[in-house]
C-alpha cells in the first residue's frame, strides 16, 4: 500500500492586535477599562478576545464575575504573550532605527587622488543638513562600478572607461598624466617633454589596473619599450626611488595636487597628450534612492553645471 504524505496544517497564529488585547486584560479588572486603554470600544475589544481563545483553543478569561480573571490557561501564556509583544516593540524600534540611520548616511567610495575634490563638498553639504553622515571609503577604481551595481555605495567618484549602461555619470575633470624626475635630471632641461623621449628611460608607474594600461598602451604606441617597469601601490614609494634617480616616474596630475614634493619637476608630456576622464557615479536605475543622497546628487551636478 502506498502511503502519500500529507503535510500538517500549521497552526493558526494569534495576531499582535488579539496578542495586545489579551495582555491588557490581564492588567485590568474589567473589559471596559482594558478597551479604554486601547482606545477601542468594548463590544470591539471583546470580539478580540474571543477570536483569540478560538485561536489558541482555550478559555483564558473567566467572566463569571463581575471581576474578568485569567484562567488557569490564560495564566499559563501571560508571561509569553507579555515576551512576544515586548520583542515586537523592540523589533520595530530597531527596524526604525535602522531606517532612519540609513536615511541618513550617503556612501561615498572614490579613487585616493579625487578625495580631495569630493571633501569640500561634503563639508559645505553637512553644513547645510547636520544630520547627515557620509561613509567615505577609498578604492581603486576597477572596483567603483560594481560598488554601484551591487548597492555597496551611493556615489562613486572615479575614473570613467568602460562604464555599465545603469550607471549615470558627470564629468568632474580631466586628468593629465605627467612625468616627475628629480630636478638634476637630463629630461628635466628639455624645453618640451614627448613620450619618445622616455624610450631609454627605467620607468615607475603606480599600480592603478586601468591606468596603467592606459599608459602602457600610449608607451608602445610611440615606441618606448618599458623594459618591465617598476609597479609601486603608493605615491610616497614612488617619490623616494625617483629622488635617487633610480627611475623616471609617470603619475596623474591629481596624484600631484594630492602630495607635491617641490625638490621634484613635474613635466607635461605632448604628443600626445594623454589624460584620464573623473566622473561622478550613481546607479541611474534605482528607484528607492534616499533623499538626502539624490539631494546631494543633485548640487554635485549643479556645481558643475555652474562650472
């Protein structure tokens, strides 16, 4: 014989209004008082009560007297209905707390060198919203677009290449990439710079993924092989080996303004003129953007419309 399962009905359940009812019951001596203090009327409150006991399948009152009484059953569940609806209050308070810390809080992820294009504006921004709090994290900016994508950030400020359709962005500037020597070196005296002059040259490069091939791809272009040049993570690594004269190195203008060292020279380099695009960032598809970051969204916009 074949036996077919039969999955068992679930219980029903008790609803926070009949859950809250109950326990004011059982604080006060009559129906009426427990109403009032739910702001219900008795023939309401009433009804509540006994949905509730159909429910649960118990009697929980005794109505015999002029007093209502717990009875046995109702005193069994007094102190869980009591946990129940105290979790609850306790639950919802979180949750709004939550909301309401999310509201207003606006994510920022960025690339180190246009952190200091964004901090003005967020100074000026929380001046006028106190209540605001930005979350700035820096990044490297093969990261920014999924950041957006995934709802890891609100705003990106980062370099523009191969950018999803979803993602709406705004030209903040364009970056020029320089070369930086020490002051006694040969291509400092040069009148003007071109990127065939770096042909015989060690090279150091920060390891920046797109900008660096970006980079790469304009050496080979004219010539100059880069007989495996030195990759460095920061701009101070970077400085120290070009001070010794161990090595010719290719930064972003926005790398200078960020940390400047005057013993060095900064040359614009020609033909061509290379420069990366920095953008501002935001998911152009997502419709429960909070307020205050499609607010700050919107003057970042506005001052460079203005600009």
């Amino acid at each position: 014989m074949t036996h077919v399962f039969q999955p068992q009905r679930s219980a029903p359940i008790p609803t926070l209004r009949q859950l809250s009812c109950f326990k004011q019951a059982a604080e006060h001596a009559t129906f009426t008082q427990a109403a009032q203090a739910l702001e219900m009327s008795q023939p309401a409150f009433s009804s509540a009560i006994r949905e509730l006991e159909i429910t649960l399948g118990a009697t929980l009152f005794d109505r015999s007297m002029r007093r209502v009484r717990l009875t046995p059953a109702g005193e069994s569940v007094r102190a869980q209905v009591s946990w129940m609806i105290a979790t609850f209050d306790q639950g919802m308070e979180d949750m709004h707390q939550r909301l309401q810390h999310r509201s207003h809080v606006i994510r920022l992820h960025c690339i180190p060198s246009a952190s200091q294009w964004i901090a003005p504006h967020m100074a000026r921004f929380q001046q006028r919203y106190p209540q605001v709090q930005f979350q700035l994290d820096d990044m490297h900016s093969d990261t920014l677009a999924e950041s957006i994508t995934q709802g890891d950030a609100d705003i990106a400020i980062g370099l523009h290449f191969d950018t999803p359709m979803h993602i709406d962005s705004r030209l903040i500037t364009t970056d020029e990439i320089m070369v930086v020597v020490s002051q006694r070196h040969p291509l400092a005296q040069l009148p003007k710079l071109h990127w065939r002059d770096l042909k015989d040259q060690s090279l150091v490069i920060l390891r920046r993924g797109n900008t660096y091939d970006m980079i790469a791809a304009v050496l080979k272009d004219q010539g100059v092989n880069m007989n495996t040049p030195q990759n460095l993570s920061s701009i101070e690594s970077l400085y120290a080996v070009v001070h010794s004269d161990l090595k010719v190195g290719v930064i972003s203008s926005l790398s200078k303004q960020a940390l400047s060292d005057p013993q060095l020279c900064y040359l614009p380099v020609s033909r061509p003129q290379l420069a990366r695009k920095i953008c501002l960032m935001k998911h152009g598809r997502r419709a429960d953007t909070p307020l205050l970051v499609q607010t700050f969204w919107d003057m970042l916009c506005d001052e460079l419309e203005a600009r």
